[in-house]
C-alpha cells in the first residue's frame, strides 16, 4: 500500500512486449543496454515535478515531527487507521473525484481540474505527463491533506488525549507517505515491466481491466483491497467490455 510495495515485492522483472498501457521502451532512458532496470524508473520518476513536490512535503512533515518530539503510544495508532482506511479512501477519491462528471453552468460544461486531467489519461494512457498528479491540483491536494488529517487528530486528541500537534505531524508523515507510494505504484505499473510477484501482479492487472475492459470497476492502485470489500472487484469473464472505457463518457 505505501511506497515499499512496489520495491519489496518486484523481484526481478523483464520487458514487456509492445502493450497498450504502458510507456514505449524508450520512454524511459537505461544506464545499460538491454533489460530495463528498476533504477531506471526510478530516475526517470525523480525528474518529475510531482514526485519532487511529495518528497519535499514529506521531508518537512518528517522534520516537523523530529522537532515536535514528544512521542507516544498514539504514535503508532494513528498511523494503523490511516494505513487500513487508505484503500477505502484511495477508491472514494478515484471514484468520486477522478471520475467525476462535470456541472453544466452557463451553458458550457465545468470540469474540476483532477477529473479532467484522468479522463486525459484514460484516453492517452502511454503518455507520460498524464500519468502524474497535476502540479496544480497536487499545490491544492496537500494542504486539503493537512486539514483533513489535522480534523482525523482532532477526533483522535478528544478520544486519548497526547500531544495534538505530535500527533498531527505522524499524521501527516503518514498520510504524505502514502500519497508518494500511491504515485510511485501508478507510474510503475505504466512502464515496461512484467510482474512476477502476486502483489504487484495483481494490481498491474487490475489497473489494465480498468483502463481498457471496463472503467466501472477495478479502481485501486496500490491495493484491490477497496474493490473487494466494495464490491467492483468482478471476475473479469463476467464483465463486459466497456465503449466509454478510453473516454470515461459513462462515468460519474
């Protein structure tokens, strides 16, 4: 679900074969000839400027929790909640955010920003730049993060008490820390790699039924667990091929 998911568990991968998903082999320079390797992407992932963004968030969220200090026992269950509620929350803001329709106003149809840059890359899915959170809607996004998680805290602080603005901090390293692994796990599962382990088999697979069998199911990225537990994790044989699945017309 965070970010060590998709290193942990690649082991080594090959190439693939020409696939409509992901980025051409050469989207992606190599320190070597021959097999793409994981460092590759890595780089290439680092050049962008919403990983860059994310880091340094997360570098200040993890400062400013050093700094705070005062550490206890809430310190590790805020972390718990959010990690568990992530898939839940990952599949609502794909769900309702991501695939949201526009509002007709004035005659002229408004699209929140997010929504029209997904729908940019369902149509165009091998195209880099749309593969990564909007600059724009990422200056937004995290300090929305900041507030939310200081509102979680503040239900936390009120049920056990501690060090409010410690434990907003963990929060907030927390939750800044799976918004970079969600980013890392959707740009890997678009470059040229076939999986070999079964986590990350599973949401390669997942995501490509999603963008090209059916956009009304298979929403998770880092995780299928909000798929399972709401209910749009179907046998693929039971589904039918979507006409909407590039253009997202059927969604909202």
């Amino acid at each position: 679900m965070v970010l060590f998911c998709a290193v942990r568990w690649l082991g080594t991968m090959a190439v693939t074969d020409a696939d409509p998903l992901t980025f051409a082999p050469d989207a992606i320079p190599r320190s070597r000839p021959g097999a793409l390797r994981l460092g590759d992407c890595v780089r290439t992932f680092a050049r962008h400027t919403s990983p860059r963004i994310i880091v340094v968030a997360l570098a200040a969220a993890v400062g400013l929790r050093v700094a705070l200090g005062e550490w206890t026992w809430q310190d590790a269950l805020i972390p718990a909640y959010l990690i568990i509620s992530e898939p839940i929350t990952e599949w609502l803001i794909h769900v309702y955010v991501l695939h949201a329709r526009g509002v007709r106003i004035g005659g002229r149809t408004v699209e929140p920003l997010a929504a029209r840059e997904h729908r940019a890359h369902h149509a165009a899915p091998t195209e880099l730049r749309w593969v990564f959170i909007p600059t724009v809607a990422l200056l937004a996004f995290l300090p929305t993060i900041a507030l939310l998680v200081f509102l979680y805290t503040l239900v936390a602080y009120a049920l056990a008490g501690g060090p409010l603005l410690s434990e907003w901090a963990t929060a907030l390293v927390v939750a800044f820390g799976i918004l970079a692994g969600y980013e890392w796990c959707h740009f890997l599962i678009h470059t040229p790699y076939r999986p070999r382990r079964w986590y990350y088999k599973l949401i390669w697979r997942n995501h490509r039924l999603h963008h090209y069998k059916n956009e009304h199911f298979w929403f998770g990225v880092t995780s299928h667990v909000g798929d399972v537990v709401l209910h749009t994790n179907p046998s693929q044989a039971t589904v039918a091929k979507s006409p909407t699945a590039r253009s997202l017309a059927g969604t909202g």
